[in-house]
C-alpha cells in the first residue's frame, strides 16, 4: 500500500511534463504561424506602398481612365484596411487589389508612350517582385498555419488545445495571377 502514493505522484509528474511540453510545442507553433503572418505583412505593405506611385506615374498619360485609376486607389485603401483583420480578409482585399491592378495594366498596354517610360517599367518590375515575394511569404504562412492546425486537431493535443486558448488559424488564400507563356515561334 505504500507504493500507491509514489504511483500516483509518478502519473501526476507525467502529466503535468506532458501539459507543459505540449503547451511548449503549441507556443513555438503560434510564434512561427504569427512570424510568417509578418513576412506577408512587410510585402504588402511594399506592394501598397508602390501603387501610388505606379497610379501617379500613368496618371498623366491616362487622363481618360481616372475610372481604373480611382477603382485602383480604393482597392488599394482596401487591402491597407483589410491587412491587419487576418487572412481571410486580407485575401479578400489583396483578390481585388489584383483585379484592378491587372485592369491597369491591361490599359498601359494601349499606350506606347506609357509601356517605354523608365519610370514606369521600373515601377512594374518592382511590383512583380513584390507579387513574387508574397508568392514565397504565403507558401510559408500556409505551410506553418497546416502544422500549427495540425498539432491543435490532433491527439493528444486536441485534449489542451481549446482550454489553453489556441485556436485554428485561416489559411492566407489569393488568387494566382495569370501569366501567358510567350510562344516562341522560332521558324522564319
């Protein structure tokens, strides 16, 4: 009869180990869930921060379409309000962010004058850069918020998860833009 308290002290122990290495692993999950989460936001910040110059760089050219300019602007404004509401609306925002981005660029295409201007080229390639680094920043994002969702659905994680405060996060989901391979045509 004296082993009983030692048992039972012994359950106890592992208990209370196992609570704290899962409470640990759920931590370290989050922090890399929320680090990846401010990758994205430092490249949309970029990415907003440059259409404004991209939008006064063609203003002058483009005087008869202040429509896709202005739709441009606020769907810029957009995606700087939706950036700190979580994923899911930031996709939303950055969804029709790109939407009238790929107007605009679809309009700078009917201006010869425009397509050559330095500054505006240089500006395009930046955001395409940008584009691509938001790619990369997602894939990560994605790939911690899978792990973290896991680890919280999983056994015996799912037993702690909900009463220690961690919940599932969204996955960040925008649409991929579509780019048309050149063909190559090389008979003459």
């Amino acid at each position: 009869m004296d082993a009983l308290p030692w048992i039972l002290l012994i359950v106890v122990a592992v208990l209370v180990i196992g609570g704290i290495v899962i409470y640990n692993g759920l931590v370290r999950l989050r922090n890399q869930v929320d680090e990846a989460w401010n990758q994205i936001s430092v490249q949309l910040k970029r990415r907003h921060d440059l259409i404004p110059n991209l939008v006064n760089a063609v203003k002058g050219y483009m005087e008869f379409e202040q429509e896709t300019l202005t739709r441009v602007t606020e769907a810029r404004n957009a995606a700087v309000s939706a950036a700190n509401q979580g994923a899911t609306a930031a996709g939303g925002a950055e969804n029709f962010l790109t939407g009238a981005l790929r107007q605009l660029f679809a309009l700078v295409e009917n201006y010869p004058d425009l397509k050559a201007n330095q500054n505006v080229m240089q500006l395009q390639e930046e955001l395409t850069t940008t584009e691509n680094q938001i790619g990369f920043a997602r894939q990560h994002y994605n790939a911690t918020v899978r792990e973290m969702n896991t680890a919280i659905q999983t056994f015996p994680n799912v037993l702690f998860a909900g009463a220690l405060g961690f919940r599932e996060r969204d996955y960040f989901q925008i649409e991929e833009t579509d780019t048309a391979v050149p063909e190559v045509n090389l008979r003459s």
